[in-house]
C-alpha cells in the first residue's frame, strides 16, 4: 500500500489553493474506474486499456506542461508500472486537511458538495504511481463542477518532487463533459 501522507501531499498539490473547499470522494479510483470498460469493448478488460490506450502515448508522447503548453514531460518506466499496479484495488481516503466526503451518504455528488461552504468541486483522486527514487508520481484525477454534474473532466497528473513539496509538471486529458 501507497505512504498515506505522501499521497496526501501530492492530492494537496493537485488542489493548490481550492484544498480547503474541495470536496473528495472517500475512496481512491482502481483502474476499472478509471477506464470504464464495457463488456462489448474491446480490448476485454481495464488492464488490457491502459496497456492498449493509455500507456503508449504517456511513454511516447509524455504529458504537456502545465506552464509552456509546449514542452512535454515523459514518464519513467517505473512510474507507469507503480501506477497501474496501485491501481488494481480502491482504498480509503482518512485525512483531517482534506474535506473527504461519503458520496453514498448522498443522493449526489452535487448534494455532497453542498455541505461544504463555498465548494469548489467534487474530486476523486486514483492511487498515485511513483518511480523507484519517489521523485516523480502519476494520478489520474476527476473533477466535477459543484452544482452542474455535466460539467467535469479527467486528467492524467504528472508530479515531481523538489527538495520539499511536490509540484504538477504537465496534465493530459482524458474526459470532459
């Protein structure tokens, strides 16, 4: 299992200045989640996904920069593997600095947000892949606007670690609606 606190302080970069009025879903996303894989699709199985669609772009073409739009940052190897391996099962979320949110306890996400003051969305977090030095890290992140359901996206998150905190270096789409 993934280091609690440093998976905290990487959902903590990822939010930068909304953390303390971010809803978070009490469970990470596994990789049938996030790859939401029907029985007619093809390939068969969520792991068959990442290794058909996703992970050849991130280890080719990389992530954009999230401050040039033009630089491209390409994962390591090790990265990758973390990341779907960590992936196969959902785990909790416990934090005191993070409002984490029982989505069954509410009809809606758009319900749930509105128990926090001024929410600026509802977020659901994968479990974070890292490279063997803990110096870089992937997530794959969903967000969903407060009040409209329909007005959301997901992204592919690449971090490094520098000295003392961890820093998002570029993002990749995966759905908007």
């Amino acid at each position: 299992m993934a280091d609690l606190a440093i998976d905290i302080d990487v959902f903590i970069a990822i939010l930068d200045a909304s953390a303390d009025t971010a809803a978070v879903h009490h469970k990470t996303a596994c990789v049938d989640d996030l790859f939401h894989v029907r029985q007619t699709d093809l390939p068969a199985t969520p792991v068959d996904s990442w290794n058909t669609y996703f992970r050849p772009p991130l280890e080719k073409d990389g992530l954009v920069s999230e401050a040039d739009f033009e630089s491209r940052f390409v994962l390591e190897t090790s990265t990758l593997d973390s990341f779907i391996q960590s992936n196969m099962t959902s785990v909790r979320i416990d934090c005191p600095w993070l409002h984490v949110v029982n989505i069954e306890s509410f009809e809606s996400k758009q319900v749930a947000c509105s128990t926090i003051e001024h929410c600026s969305g509802w977020w659901r977090f994968s479990r974070i892949g890292y490279n063997e030095n803990r110096s870089q890290a992937l997530v794959h992140t969903d967000y969903d606007h407060p009040k409209w359901g329909l007005m959301g996206m997901g992204h592919f998150v690449l971090l490094s670690h520098d000295q003392s905190r961890w820093r998002v270096l570029a993002k990749s789409m995966t759905w908007i609606s």
